[in-house]
C-alpha cells in the first residue's frame, strides 16, 4: 500500500538525492520509483509532481525512519533561496537541482561505503556495495526476483578476508575496509555513534585515526552521516568547481592538508552553517549523469 510521506517536491526529489552519491543503494525499478534497504527495511519510494510515496517491506509505516533518514525537519526551500542571494553560480544551478538535500546515512554504511569511494565513480561504487552486501549482508527478502540484504556488520566486514574482497573486486581496497574493520570491532560501534554528539572538528579529526581514512572520506562521513552539515568534502569535482568557479589563485596548486581546509573554510565562509549542504548541489551538478540539466 502506497502512503504519502507529505513532502513537496521542492523540499525533496529522489531523481536527485538517491543517485548523486550520498548512499548507493537505491535503483530504479520503474518511471519515478527507487527501491533500497535502510536498516532492514526494503522501502520503495514513488516521486509524483506533489508529493513522495512510500511503501516498505515490512508494511510498517515507516514515515518516522524517512522523515529521519531525510531529515526533512530542516526547511530546504529557504536555504536554496539565501544561497541564490550570496552565489551566482549556486542561482545558475539551482533550478535544475530542486529538492536535493543531504541524507542522514546509519555511520557504519556511510564509513564502509566511502572507504570504496578512493579513485572510483558511482556505478562502480554501487557496484562494489552491492557484491558487499550479497556477499556479507543479512538477507531480507525477495522482491520482483531481485535479493535485497541488510548492510554487513563491522564483525562481519572484520571477519572477511582481503583476498575475498579483492576476488569481489575491491582491488587495495580490500586491506583497508577489513583493516578498519577490525579496528572499529576494537573501539566499539558506539565510538563512532558517539561521534554525531561531538563538534564536527572533533569528529573529523577523529575519523581520520581510522584505516583508510583521510580528509575527504572523514568529511563524506561527518557530512552524510554524522549531522555535520558544514563538512565539505573536497572530491576531485569539487576541487575542479574551487578553482574554476571561486578560488582560482589556487591555479596550479596541489591539494595539500592546508589548501583542502581552505576550500572548506571558503566554502563554509560564503554559505553558513549549511555549506555541506549547498555544496552538494554545486557537486552535483559537476557529475556526468546530471550535465545534462544545467
């Protein structure tokens, strides 16, 4: 049964959210449906012109889960309005990434996730979280033939060997995703929850104690998991939109550890305590899936 989850579409749209590489778990399934597992809830999501519509399996209302795992308390249509006043390039690219805001991803998906993340593309990605979960996720349930599975646990990303992971083609990425696994097992899955209690440069700093882990991949976590909306993770597309669009005196220049926190502090200058979040649109609109919009 198909339920209205009341949110229009310019607070969110699922063409957009779902598939600019914040979580990788959603396909399409049919014209303006997604299908994807959070928690252990496989959710199908329906985007009309007014509205979301949900059903899930279990067939639980599930509202509470999306409106958290949206975070659809934070009104999105006024940020979009400010950041068109203090950025022309932000106005350009606006109305072609209506409703695009950032999701609140549980942290152990997003950290594994992102540890795939290092000189890869968002298929691929997608790819490489999908044989994950087949290979070490709890199984759900079936749906229209397709298998859908939980997110591995860590003591089951820990237990896994580097040269399964390297044959699922995880490539040097398997040593780090079992090495931060096994490392994470030692601290305790509450070490990294606590995390979203404490300030974000805290919590980044922390992350990057981790295998694998450096600034980027600790801002993606702080950014789509951790409730650090000013984290801005500095990819190569958003060093490219730096340079071209902002900070071109950084022509020529290698992204080292004080130039990276400068694109971050120039980002969060111009756009408050958002700045994650605009800078995800501004990302989105650099990926090769969305060209065509703008």
């Amino acid at each position: 049964m198909w339920r209205s989850l009341e949110v229009p579409p310019e607070e969110l749209r699922c063409d957009v959210a779902l598939v600019c590489g914040q979580s990788f778990r959603w396909k399409p399934v049919a014209e303006n449906e997604w299908r994807g597992v959070i928690g252990s809830c496989v959710v199908t999501l329906c985007q009309s012109a007014q509205d979301i519509l949900y059903r899930s399996i279990p067939d639980d209302d599930v509202a509470p889960l999306l409106r958290d795992y949206f975070q659809l308390h934070i009104p999105l249509a006024p940020l979009y309005r400010r950041w068109c006043e203090v950025d022309t390039r932000f106005a350009t690219v606006a109305a072609a990434f209506p409703g695009l805001r950032v999701l609140r991803t549980d942290p152990v998906e997003c950290l594994f996730s992102f540890l795939c993340s290092s000189a890869n593309n968002i298929p691929r990605i997608t790819r490489m979280i999908d044989a994950l979960c087949r290979r070490y996720g709890e199984k759900l349930v079936e749906v229209d033939g397709i298998t859908y599975h939980r997110f591995p646990t860590v003591s089951a990303l820990a237990s896994a060997s580097e040269q399964e992971l390297f044959a699922l083609g995880f490539g040097y990425r398997a040593r780090l995703l079992v090495q931060a696994a096994r490392e994470l097992g030692e601290r305790g899955e509450e070490w990294l929850y606590r995390l979203r209690d404490v300030p974000y440069e805290e919590a980044h700093q922390e992350l990057t104690t981790l295998p694998g882990v450096g600034h980027k991949i600790a801002d993606c976590v702080c950014l789509f998991s951790l409730d650090k909306p000013q984290a801005i993770p500095v990819d190569t597309h958003v060093w490219q939109i730096a340079r071209r669009d902002y900070l071109p005196e950084l022509q020529g220049r290698s992204l080292t550890e004080k130039v990276y926190r400068q694109v971050g502090d120039f980002f969060r200058a111009r756009f408050g305590a958002y700045a994650g979040w605009a800078h995800n649109v501004l990302f989105a609109a650099e990926l090769p899936a969305f060209r065509h919009r703008v």
